[in-house]
C-alpha cells in the first residue's frame, strides 16, 4: 500500500474516533481508541448472531425442500 492511501485510511479511522494521534516533531504517532472500538465490536457481535441464526433457518429450509422433491 503506498504511503498517501495508508494516511488516507488513518484520517478515516481518526475522524471517525477509532484512533487518536498525536505530533512530536516530524513524528506522528497514533493509539487505538478502546471505548470506540469496544462499541463497535459490540455492533459486530450483534450482526454476527443475528446472521447465524438467519443462515440457520435458511439452512433448515433448504432441508426441507430437499426432503420434500425426495
């Protein structure tokens, strides 16, 4: 990855509150955000089980089906 689109992505990160940074001379250095971050793993989570359960059902059904043409 080229240097600009990696500074690009890190903007995208800072403006969105999932790192900070901070300037020390020519250096740059940039941390994680915990809170923000927890957040959206939290949101992850959620999404994660909520499409197991609907691939689960689309699991059974096609079952179904296929039992059904049998």
């Amino acid at each position: 990855m080229a240097l600009p689109s990696f500074l690009q992505h890190l903007r995208v990160l800072e403006d969105c509150g999932l790192v900070t940074s901070r300037k020390s001379g020519r250096v740059r250095t940039y941390q994680l955000a915990p809170k923000p971050l927890r957040a959206a793993s939290n949101w992850l989570e959620k999404q994660r089980a909520l499409w197991d359960r609907r691939l689960d059902q689309l699991d059974s059904y096609l079952d179904q089906l296929k039992e059904q043409k049998s």
